[in-house]
C-alpha cells in the first residue's frame, strides 16, 4: 500500500506499512507453505505426533504464523481511518487472525484419548495422546502423586517438584533386554541350555523348587539345586513312586495314606485317577475322556492344618496346592516323578563341578551324561542333542533398556539423570527410583490420564456383519450414562452418531470380540472459536463483494477495458465515465 495519509510519512507509520504490506507478506507465506509441506511429509511418514512435534508444535512454527498475524493485523491498520468500504476486508483479516488462533488452541488445549468397556462394566476415565512425567511416592501398596511435568520432547533440565530432573537423551523407541547375572543375593540355580533344531536362541531355565519345571519345544526340563538329592531312574523302568513332594530342593516319593509325606507332614487322602477332568466341584473320573492320569493327596501337620495337592501324569507343569484349613504352610510342589511319565524330561542335578543331565525320552528310555570337563558341554542322546553353555550358583535377572529401531511396536524412553548416579532409561509406561529426603519416591513416564465429569456403562454392544462373512458392516453400543448430580440416561453410540456430553464427544471407533467397544474421546476447546471464524470468513467476503456496487466493475477498470466494448455502446459508456472517446482508438476489429 502506497503512503495516502500524513501520519504515513512518520517513522511509526512507515513501520505500520511495510508490515502490511505485499513485500512483508508473500516472503512469510512462501515459509509457511513450505512448513505446511514439511509437517505433511512427517505426518504421512512418522504420525501426527512426530509432526506436532517437529513443527506443527515448534517454537518457529509459531513464530511464523505469529508473523502471518502481524502482517494482517498491520494491512488492516495501515487503511486508518476506517471507512464503510474497509467493512469486509477488517473482517476478512479479524476472521484470518481468529482462525490460526483456534487452530493453535486446538493443537495445544485439545484432549483425546480412548476408552474400553466389556459389556456391563463402567468407566469414566480415558488415558490421552499427551506425555507427562509424574513424581510419585509408595506407601502402603499405593503409589501418591507429588508433583506432574509435560515429559520434554528434547533434552534439558527442569524441575519436577522439588526433584531436579536432567533429560539426556530421548529415544523414539527402545526394548526390554534381560541379563542373567551370577552374583544374586541369594543361592538360586539357572543353566543356559541351546536345544538344537529348536527356537534357535538359548534358554536360561531356573531351580523348579521356585517355579516349577520348564516346558520348552514340547520337553519338559528341571533343573534341580546342587544340594538336591535325585537319583536316576533304570533304563527301560518305572520309578519306584509315581508322584513325589518337591520340597526345599529335596524330593519325597509319594508312598500310603498314615505314612510321612515329608518331615512334619503325614498323608491323610490319597485319590488316583486314570481319566481325570476337572470340573467345577474339583477332579473326577470321567472313564469316557481320554486317559489322564492324576492323583489328588491331602496331607496335615497334625497341629491343626492341612492342604490338598493335585498333579497330573502328562502335565507336570501344572499342579494345584491348596490350603484346607488353619494357617501354617507347607511350601511342597507335588509332581510326577522323572521316568513316571510318558512326557519327554530332561533333568539337571548334580554338583557344578560334575555336572549331570538324565534325558527320558516318550517311550522311557534314560540317557545319563556327566560332565568331566567345563562349559560348554554339548549332550548327544538318541534323539535330542544340546548344549548346556553357563550354570550359574546365585542367578539373578538384570532388566535393562536398550535402544532400537523404529518396529510395528513403538515404545519411547527418556534418559534420566537426577544428580544421584548416573542417567537411567525410562520406557514408556514405566518408573525408575529417584529418592527425595530419603522417601521412597519414583519417576513415572506414561500417558496423561484424564477423569470424564460423567461415566458410562456398555449395556449391550451390537454388530452387523456382511452377509456370509465376519467383516464388520455396521456396529454400535447402547450405553447408561450418568455424571455429577444428573440424572443418568441411555442412548446409543454410533460410527455417525456422537455423544456430546460436558464439552466431550464421545464417538464408536472400534471393537474387540462380541462384547468389548472401544470408544474415541475427545474434548477440543478451539473448535468453537474455529467455526466462528470460519462464518466470519465467509460473511466477510459476501460484504467486500457487494459492497463495492455488485457487479462491481469500477471506473478505473472501464477504461483499461473500453476497446473490449461494442461500438454501439461505446458513446453511452464514454458519456458515463467522462473521456474524450476521439483520443482513444477502437479495437480493430469493430467497425
């Protein structure tokens, strides 16, 4: 715009026009645009986040819309004073202002989140795209909230609470790895044993007097402490009991009701079955199944307590104790013995200097192998060859972070340093210990978890197939809905048919199975201010359409265009605009 008024000619006024002007404005909106096409590729390629994050949310993003606004802000100041023609224009550009501040406020003030409900449970809580780091404190089996902090995007320090915090690095995604360490506060017995033919990765497999014995690639594998006392059955034999007591790294044989199961315990009931099924009032017989032997043993401390052990032939990881009456406990596992059982075994026992395995293979054929030398020790049989690579004394697991590429699973980590020791990796959805004046107090890095001001109940959640397929065609859920002080009520949620309740929108955007719906929640407060910029956009360029005398063709323009009109109208026109028509030639082609 060219100086017209005298406070123009002023060092502010010269400022005012430069910034309304073409020459400021077209140089911005070339940036932005290419902004625009940036953040587009990231969104298509990495995610809205990954785009929010790298521009749509940046300092100069913003910076350069702020700019946008400056330039028409200042093209509407630089027209003062204002006249009756500027109407449309200053709402043009008020509208243009408006609406980039609600996308903003969309962008940073908008929650979504989702929420899924089975049929006839209730929730009133939704976990949000947004990161946040939270302090928290255990106390009693609960965790207390001291203090939450968005979860920086790059590196650098803050404070959470009164916890100094250091960001070092930020990983877009990272997996769990876990370290077998020999130096556990505790006696604990695990080997690392490589199955050829099998998964193709080591196993580490621990005492069974913890956990029970291993199943791995269809053989069930135990490992047996170097004080356990565990002799071998005879080639082609059965072992002398079918069932034994684990206790305390010692076995028990499993002999006659009235007889010692193990020290301080007696057998009170013995119970075998051939056909065993489990049903709802315990273990029967059901001779028409298939065959699964089992035995059901009740024994007492004679002091007022008593329990009931279960364990089956063709299952030995999967054995039932259970307390019948008074308080002490026994700690036994009750399983098939090695040899008992038609299942393939491979047993670990023995002093680590002397190593000893035992392979059972189906048909009950025993190969027994003792180490001489060091790990490792690969172990051929007749059908299974292995190679046992550490035996660790006091095993423990060390779980660790590590970062990795980018995979289906995406799962962030900040690395953490709160002046105590070096920096520490914590995954998304999980804490690290952070001690405060001697508290026991933990970071926590997950999603925002926003609390609705209503609830809802999934009363039923109905879906429409295609005709001969399992493809969902339509799908939706009947629901109760109650908040604060109202009333609650029942509608019914849809893919086109929103619930609008307390400034949230809750919409249907899946499923899972016959009876879990899965809602989308969203609450976006730029929205409003977004729609009426969007109507004062359009009034606005109504009002500098026809108020400038539709069809607006002004005086200036008529004279550029005159050899455009025809000759016969040509002297009414001239006489209308007031020029000299013989000192402006025609249009050749008009005669």
């Amino acid at each position: 715009m060219r100086a017209t008024h005298p406070w123009h000619a002023t060092s502010i006024g010269r400022l005012v026009l430069w910034l309304g002007s073409i020459q400021f404005a077209v140089p911005t909106l070339v940036f932005v645009s290419v902004a625009l096409a940036w953040g587009t590729f990231i969104d298509s390629t990495k995610g809205a986040r990954a785009a929010k994050e790298a521009v749509y949310g940046s300092w100069w993003f913003i910076a350069l819309m702020a700019l946008v606004c400056v330039s028409l802000i200042f093209a509407v100041v630089s027209r003062f004073p204002w006249q009756r023609k500027h109407l449309g224009f200053m709402v043009v550009h008020a509208s243009l202002v408006a609406l980039i501040a609600g996308g903003f406020w969309s962008l940073f003030g908008r929650m979504e989140g989702r929420i899924a409900l089975e049929q006839g449970s209730a929730g009133n809580s939704i976990e949000t795209d947004r990161e946040i780091l939270e302090l928290v404190e255990h106390q009693m089996g609960t965790f207390n909230v001291l203090a939450v902090a968005p979860a920086p995007s790059s590196p650098g320090e803050f404070m959470l609470g009164d916890l100094k915090v250091r960001v070092t690095e930020r990983w877009h995604n990272c997996r769990e790895e876990v370290e077998v360490l020999d130096n556990g506060p505790e006696a604990y017995r695990a080997v690392e044993i490589d199955f050829e033919g099998g998964s193709g990765k080591p196993i580490w497999i621990g005492d069974e007097s913890v956990g029970g014995p291993a199943r791995v690639d269809g053989i069930v594998v135990r490992v047996l402490g170097a004080s356990s006392q565990w002799q071998p059955p005879n080639p082609g034999a059965q072992g002398s009991a079918r069932y034994v007591f684990n206790v305390r790294g010692q076995q028990y044989p499993v002999t006659a009701v009235g007889q010692e199961a193990f020290p301080g315990w007696t057998i009170t009931e013995i119970k075998e079955f051939s056909h065993a099924k489990v049903s709802a009032t315990g273990i029967t017989d059901a001779p028409e199944s298939e065959a699964n032997p089992a035995i059901d043993v009740v024994i007492t401390d004679n002091q007022g307590t008593s329990e009931r052990h279960t364990a089956f032939q063709e299952f030995p990881d999967i054995n039932f104790a259970k307390p019948i009456e008074g308080t002490a406990r026994s700690g036994a596992r009750l399983a098939p013995s090695a040899g008992a059982s038609s299942q393939e075994t491979l047993v670990v026992y023995g002093d680590p200097a002397k190593l000893t395995v035992t392979h059972i293979d189906s048909s009950g054929a025993v190969t027994t192998r003792t180490n001489e030398g060091g790990l490792p020790w690969t172990v051929q049989t007749s059908k299974r060859r292995f190679t046992i690579l550490r035996d660790f004394a006091r095993a423990h697991e060390l779980s660790r972070f590590v970062p990795t590429k980018e995979s289906g699973d995406i799962r962030p980590a900040l690395v953490i340093s709160t002046g105590e020791g070096d920096a520490k990796p914590v995954a998304w959805k999980s804490m690290i210990a952070a001690p405060v004046n001697d508290r026991n107090t933990l970071i926590r890095y997950g999603p925002l978890v926003v609390t609705l001001p209503f609830s809802m109940t999934l009363n039923e959640f109905r879906k429409t197939d295609y005709p001969g397929t399992e493809m969902a065609m339509a799908y939706e859920s009947a629901v109760s809905v109650s908040g604060h002080g109202d009333e609650s009520f029942e509608t019914t949620i849809s893919m086109n048919k929103p619930l609008v309740q307390s400034g949230w929108k809750v919409y249907q955007s899946g499923f899972s199975g016959q009876t879990v719906s899965i809602f989308s929640v969203m609450r976006d407060p730029g929205l409003v201010l977004t729609y009426i910029a969007c109507t004062g956009l359009c009034i606005g360029i109504i009002i500098t359409f026809y108020g400038r005398g539709h069809p607006g063709i002004p005086a200036p323009f008529a004279r550029k265009e005159k050899h455009h009109v025809p000759f016969d109208v040509v002297p009414a026109a001239a006489a209308r605009v007031g020029f000299d028509e013989s000192r402006t030639p025609l249009h050749a082609g008009v005669d």
